[in-house]
C-alpha cells in the first residue's frame, strides 16, 4: 500500500515541516492494521475497518535512488495482550541483517490508541533528513 504522508496528514505534523510530499511504503500481513493506522494518521481516530481485499498500490520503483532508503517498522497492536514485543518483531524481521546503509528502527505502537504513533514518525522524520544529509554530502565528494 503506497501513498503520500501528507496525503494522509493533510494539516502536516510540526516535526515534518518544509517537506511538500513524502512517498511512503506500507507493507504488512493481513490484519496487521495497516489501514487502521493510515486512517488514524489522517483523521486522528480509530476507525473499525472490514479487511483491505487484495491491495491498494501506487507506482513503485527500483531504483538505484531508493537503496538505503530509511525503513520504519511499526509494530501495531501493541495495545493487545497477544502482541509480540519490538525485540520479538526485530528478531522475526531479521533487521538486522539490513545494510549498515539502511537506517531504520522498530517502534511499538497502536492504531486504536494512537500510541506510539508520533513517536515513529519523528524518528522516520529524522532519519530522512539524516539520509538526505547523506546523499548531498556523497554527491559533494563526488565531484
């Protein structure tokens, strides 16, 4: 499911200010809540949704422009008994086995309560304009 971050906050966040259009990736199992949490992005409160049938994609391309790009995981449904922790989440996803290129991080959260939510995405936030940084000061080298 792809779409743009602030597509789905219309009134951006404080901690997102000067970007016009962030192109976000989520990716998830079946009932993981993904839907859940895009609505509670966009309209700050849970809404009960009916499973996603099939998938809901924009364009996404392989380039080499998006290798490193910053990688949130969100570990929804924490606000349930039976949800596993974020070591537990990290150590499934194997992450880290991702590229020392790759910068990510795993955030606890829930789509009912929203908790968690703000905090994920300031680190996403951060870790953008920490890859930004990157890039400019490797195309700098460059020439």
């Amino acid at each position: 499911m792809g779409n743009h971050l602030t597509d789905m906050a219309p009134s951006a966040p404080s901690f997102l200010p000067g970007f016009h259009s962030l192109h976000v990736v989520v990716i998830g199992l079946d009932s993981a809540g993904k839907t859940s949490l895009l609505y509670r992005l966009k309209l700050k409160e849970f809404v009960k949704t009916i499973p996603t049938k099939g998938f809901n994609t924009e364009k996404i391309t392989r380039t080499s422009e998006n290798q490193g790009v910053p990688v949130l995981i969100l570990a929804n449904k924490q606000d349930s008994d039976s949800a596993l922790s974020v070591s537990e989440v990290e150590k499934l996803l194997s992450v880290h086995e991702l590229s020392m290129y790759t910068l990510h991080h795993v955030q606890g959260c829930s789509a009912v309560d929203g908790r968690g939510l703000q905090p994920g995405l300031e680190k996403l936030h951060e870790m953008i304009l920490k890859r930004k940084k990157m890039m400019k000061h490797s195309r700098n080298r460059r020439r």
